[in-house]
C-alpha cells in the first residue's frame, strides 16, 4: 500500500513538471515572435524615411508645386530660391492667423533667396471661406490647400519627432533642400528676419 501510494506520488509530480515544462516552452516561443515582429515594425518606419515621397501642392489659383521628400531633404524643381519655408497653419489658431502678414512682408523683402510655403492643417472650417479671407488679406504667398496637406503634415510631424497635438504655427526653413531649423509657435518678424540673415550666410 506505502510503495503504490509512492508511486502515485511520482507519477503526479512527474505529470507536474511535464506540465510546467510544457508552459515555459509556450512563453518562450510567445517571446521570440514578439521580439521577431517588434524590430520589423522599428525597421519598417525607419525605412520609410529612406523613400522618396512626392506631394502635389495646389493653390486657390490652380498653381501646383511637385514636392519630393527623403529623410531631412525637400526639393522642388519649380522653386529657384535657396530658402523654403513651409509654414504650417490652422485657419482656427490666432497666432497663426496673426503671423501671415509678417511671413508676406518677409516673403517680398527676400523674394530672391526665399519662398515662403503656407500649408493649410485640414478643419471642418469652409476651406473656400478661408481663402476668400486670406485673399482679402493680401496674402500673396503660395498657400497650399490639396488633399496631400494632410501627408506632408504627417511626414513633417514624423521627422521632426513631434507629438500629434505639435503646436501651430509651425515653421519649418530649408536651406539648398537640406533642413536647417523649425520654430514652434509664432515667430516675430524680426527674429525670422535674423534666422534667414544667418542662413543666408551660409550660402
């Protein structure tokens, strides 16, 4: 009776530790699929910023500007100035609105070395409202309104490492297509005025 007793007591220890053994195995398989798919994922969104992308940029004047993109460079063979800067903007945002008489002036007093791109950020706000205003405002600058703004957003907001709720405005200055500098929030004229002297000195 002690050894039968015994035996039964081996056997349920055995069957123990075949089952302990059997889900060490599971966990460490879940592991490895989870350390296999995580750097795909990492090297897939690294890859995406060693693609060239393009974007069709239009105007309420059915102007259009064909922007290619890799990593930290922007080029456009339509556009002769040295210095772009894109300026991203919500019709809804104070500041933003408030600084596009200052990114006009500057757009006329360095119309040689700059341009200055307006890309509108998608609202529920009437887009035609919205350029029948800034047109009354004098605004002579190229402002996009093309259903790509939303892509050149997004790859802007990924490049530069920037939250989803980035603040506006946001200005973003290329230097011979290569990225020199952004600026969250809205800028003085004067302080924008030194950020293009200095670049300008690099040319």
């Amino acid at each position: 009776m002690l050894k039968g007793l015994l035996l039964k007591n081996i056997f349920f220890l055995f069957l123990l530790l075949v089952l302990i053994a059997g889900c060490s195995k599971q966990d460490d398989s879940n592991n490895k699929d989870t350390n296999k798919t995580l750097p795909n994922t990492i090297e897939t969104q690294e890859d995406d910023f060693n693609k060239t992308v393009s974007f069709l940029l239009i105007d309420k004047k059915d102007r259009e500007l064909n922007v290619t993109a890799i990593r930290n460079t922007m080029s456009t063979d339509q556009i002769k100035q040295p210095l772009v800067l894109f300026n991203l903007f919500s019709s809804l945002c104070k500041p933003c609105m408030g600084q596009m008489p200052y990114l006009n002036e500057v757009q006329r007093m360095y119309q040689d070395k700059l341009f200055v791109i307006g890309i509108l950020v998608p609202s529920q706000e009437d887009t035609d409202q919205v350029a029948k205003e800034l047109h009354e405002a004098f605004i002579e600058y190229f402002i996009s309104y093309s259903i790509d703004n939303s892509l050149l957003i997004e790859y802007f907001r990924r490049v530069l490492k920037l939250p989803q709720n980035f603040s506006m405005p946001l200005s973003i200055l290329y230097k011979d297509g290569k990225l020199y500098r952004y600026y969250e929030g809205a800028l003085p004229m004067e302080m924008l005025e030194i950020e293009i002297k200095n670049a300008q000195k690099l040319l």
